[in-house]
C-alpha cells in the first residue's frame, strides 16, 4: 500500500479498510507494527520530525484505541476519552518529548468525525467470485487474500506472431498476493461466469512491457515454478494504455506488499527460533532468562509500549500507563478491543 504523503490516522484509515484490525492482542500488535514501518518507508521526511521510529507505531497503537474508546457502545459516555486526556496520554512519549499538540488535536478530531473501520468483508467478496468460476481448485476465499483489480487483457501465446484476441481474451484477477487467469463462459453452455484457466503466485513475480509491430500495449509476467528452478513465462497484451497502466501500477504495487509481508514473516521466525534456542539454553541448571532477545523488534515494542496479554482483547490494564483510555483514575479495568 502506498501511504505517501497521507497523515498517520488516514493512512491507518486506508489500512484498515482493507485488513481487519482485531483479535489477539500479539495479532494486533504485529499488524500495527508491519503498517509502521510501511508508513515509515512511504514517509521518511514525517520520521525525521521525531526522536525515535518507534514513536510511529505507539502514535498508531494509541490512534487504535482512541477508535475503539470513541466508538465502543461497552463504553460509558462519560468515561470516553476526551481531546486533552488524548493528548495527556502521549505526553512524553517520543523518547521522552512530547508530539507536537496540533497533531495530536489533528488525529483526534478526524477520528471523532469518522470512525475507522474495515470495508465490506473482503472475504466474502472473494467468496463471491469464487463461485462463478467453474474448474478452479486453488481455494480463493481464505482470510489474508482480498480483490485488488480485474482487468481484461488478452493472452498471447507467441510475441512474434499476430493472433486473433478474440480467441485468446482473458479476465485477469489480481488479488493482493495471487493473480488467476479465466476467460468467459458461454452463458448457453454453463450457469457459471467464468472458466479457471490458470493461476501463479505474486511472490517472486517479475515483469517488463514490450510493444511490437503486432501488439502495441503488451506485458511478460516470469515467476518461479514452485520446487524447481523453471519459470512460467506467461505474455498478455491489452486494447490499451490505459487499462495496461492501471493493471501495471497494481501489479507493482501488490508485488511490493507480498515480498514486505515475506520479509516481515521471516524475521518473525527468526525470532521464534532464536528465542527457542534461548530458552532451551541452560546454565548450571537454570533456564536463561527469555528477556535476554533486547535488541529484537518484539523487544522493542515491549519496551516502549509494554508487554501486552494474549487474549483476543487488549486488556486497559496492560497498555501502558500513558496510552490507557483518558487515564482517569478507575479506568485499568476497562476492557478496549480494537475496532473492526
């Protein structure tokens, strides 16, 4: 996702129309972790403007539960977290420093003018295009996959030769980690929509366009064969700029989200072996103590927000004093479950 030149809460606001922010509190916490460093990436000049990156996903964190402190019906009028009790709680919070009021006065009233919450359930619309398609194997509807864009290009089957489009048409489903090839049903010949042709994973996809004296708008998609060291090279082309630059800026863009979202998986598992091997680690006897992973991501986050409980809501009384909701005395066991 491109969050270039947005404000936090409406790049969160983006964010979170597409994936859905709850559920365990360690789930939350890593979603808000990888869209902080996406923002940080997108907005370098913004991160420049504290003293530490790390202000970004607390500034994040605390946006999360103003959201649900605002919107919560659990949540008394009367108790609901007020402007200068917001900006009390990230006193102090930028290594020390204060975030400057107008931006904090900012997120606050945005927030109070319009709610954050996902769009219509993206699994239930991919549920949806699943159905009209008949042959197709591959299980679409699974909770991490949403539509990105459906174009309709055509295939091409030799870049040096003309062909009829006609026969080669093709509707092109990207999704934010899979693109699937189907081409149209005779309406008098199926009840179905579509027939599967083909799919291929966005990860380690790669593309260029060509343009020739038989097709003007065309595009080579490459990506690996899964347990071999082939490639499926697969050639489309399109009846115009246009559409081929829109389907390109998609493509680029979902390409760049599934290898981020690799990454950020990898060293997750890093982390878990490492720790692993800590905790296995004995000396004379004694078990080392876990805490020894400082340095971690995890860690990091620990220490400046503190460690959060695993069940499937963020209890009051585990976030940090300075992000609890208004801060009023009596408030630790409220209950604040990031907003949907």
């Amino acid at each position: 996702m491109d969050f270039s030149s947005m404000e936090l809460d409406e790049a969160l606001r983006k964010f979170q129309a597409h994936i859905r922010v709850q559920g365990e509190a360690q789930k939350v916490e890593r979603l808000i972790e990888a869209f902080s460093q996406r923002y940080c990436m997108c907005n370098p000049e913004v991160v420049q403007q504290f003293h530490n990156p790390d202000t970004i996903f607390i500034l994040a964190f605390a946006i999360i539960l103003l959201n649900t402190d605002m919107y919560s019906p659990n949540i008394k009028p009367d108790r609901k977290m007020m402007l200068e009790d917001f900006i009390r709680n990230l006193r102090g919070v930028d290594d020390g420093a204060d975030i400057p009021r107008e931006l904090v006065v900012g997120i606050y009233e945005r927030i109070q003018q319009k709610e954050l919450k996902s769009n219509e359930d993206h699994v239930t619309y991919v549920t949806k295009v699943e159905k009209s398609i008949v042959g197709m194997k591959t299980v679409l509807s699974v909770p991490h996959r949403r539509l990105v864009c459906c174009s309709r290009l055509f295939e091409v089957t030799d870049v040096n030769k003309l062909q009829k489009q006609a026969a080669h048409q093709r509707e092109v489903f990207l999704f934010n980690d899979l693109l699937v090839i189907l081409k149209l049903c005779p309406k008098k010949k199926s009840s179905s929509t579509y027939t599967f042709c083909k799919s291929v994973g966005l990860l380690g996809m790669q593309f260029h366009l060509f343009e020739n004296e038989y097709y003007s708008h065309g595009i080579t998609l490459v990506t690996p064969l899964s347990g071999s060291e082939k490639k499926q090279v697969l050639h489309f082309c399109a009846l115009g700029s246009d559409e081929m630059q829109k389907f390109v800026e998609d493509l680029k863009e979902s390409i760049a989200e599934v290898t981020e979202l690799e990454q950020i998986r990898i060293e997750w598992e890093l982390e878990k072996q490492q720790g692993a091997k800590t905790l296995s680690f004995k000396s004379g006897g004694a078990q080392v103590d876990p805490q020894s992973k400082q340095g971690s991501p995890t860690a990091k986050r620990e220490a400046a927000l503190g460690e959060r409980p695993t069940e499937s809501t963020v209890e009051a009384s585990n976030v940090p004093a300075q992000l609890r909701a208004g801060g009023r005395e009596g408030s630790s066991g409220a209950t604040a479950r990031p907003a949907a």
